[in-house]
C-alpha cells in the first residue's frame, strides 16, 4: 500500500496555465509513519509531500500545504483559499466525521474542492463512514493509501482544466 506512483509529465500539454492549488491535511496526519502504520501505512506526511510536490510539477501546477490539529487554522486557510487558488485538495483527518464548520468553509468559497483519505472510510468503523466534506466536494478518494492524495491531484487539475477549456 505505500509505494507512490506519479503521473507522466509528459501527459501534459505546453503552454496550459499553471494552476494554484491548496492541500490541506487534517489532524494527526503529522503522525503519519507512526501512527497505525496498518491502517495508514509507513510513509510520512513529508514524503507524501514530496510526492505531491512532484505530482503537481507534472501537472503544471504550484501548491500550498498545510498541516494543522486546529480545525479554526484549517478554516481560515480555506477562506484565504478563495482569493489564492484555483483549487483545494483536503484530507480532512477525523473532521470528515465531525465538523459542520469545515463543510460550510468549504461550501461557502466554492472552489472546486477534492475529498481524500488514506483508508476506505466505508470499510470502517461506523461512525467514520459519514462524511460532512462529501456533499461539498466534486469528489472523494479514499482507500489507496499515499496513492489516493495523487489519484485526488490528478482528479482536481483535470476537473479545472476542463472548466477552463
């Protein structure tokens, strides 16, 4: 589960425009390599974010990441989100389950925004397979691990290439 493959750069046409995106990583990710390494695998959020950095290079696009146990810094990225990027990619953590506050951050800049977990949310315990974020999302991606970040990135430039074309 934790081997990560990154997209061809030479899928990607020259001259498109380089596209501004925010990832943001919810709580405990930070532990990531640590933390149940059964259920989220070995690689740290750094390495993720290596990947992420050279996905998004492929992709024609630049990044802006962020990790924070603090839902209140997670929303205000968000509304500064609106006025930065063209795009957010969000591992909301366990605030998938929880925040209403979140979903209407997300909700209220209406930036095409992309849903990912390392897990199946859906295979797990029950309380984790709702999502708030869901029905505010253009999408979610959960269960393949590091992968599922990049399958997230992949799915967020495409979908705003082709509102721009």
């Amino acid at each position: 589960m934790d081997p990560i493959v990154v997209a061809d750069p030479t899928a990607i046409a020259p001259g498109l425009e380089v596209l501004s995106l925010l990832v943001l990583h919810g709580p405990n990710l930070n532990l990531l390599g640590v933390r149940e390494v059964g259920i989220y695998g070995s690689l740290s959020l750094e390495q993720i974010d290596r990947a992420l950095h050279q996905q998004a290079h492929s992709l024609k696009a630049k990044l802006e990441l962020l990790q924070s146990n603090h839902e209140g810094v997670l929303i205000d990225a968000i509304h500064r989100a609106h006025q930065q990027h063209q795009g957010i990619l969000i591992n909301p953590g366990a605030y998938t389950h929880t925040s209403i506050a979140l979903r209407d951050a997300i909700a209220g800049v209406g930036l095409p925004t992309v849903e990912v977990h390392l897990s199946n949310i859906h295979r797990r315990e029950a309380f984790r397979q709702h999502s708030y974020i869901a029905a505010v999302a253009i999408g979610q991606i959960s269960g393949f691990g590091a992968q599922s970040y990049l399958l997230g990135l992949q799915a967020l430039v495409q979908h705003l290439r082709l509102q721009t074309s």
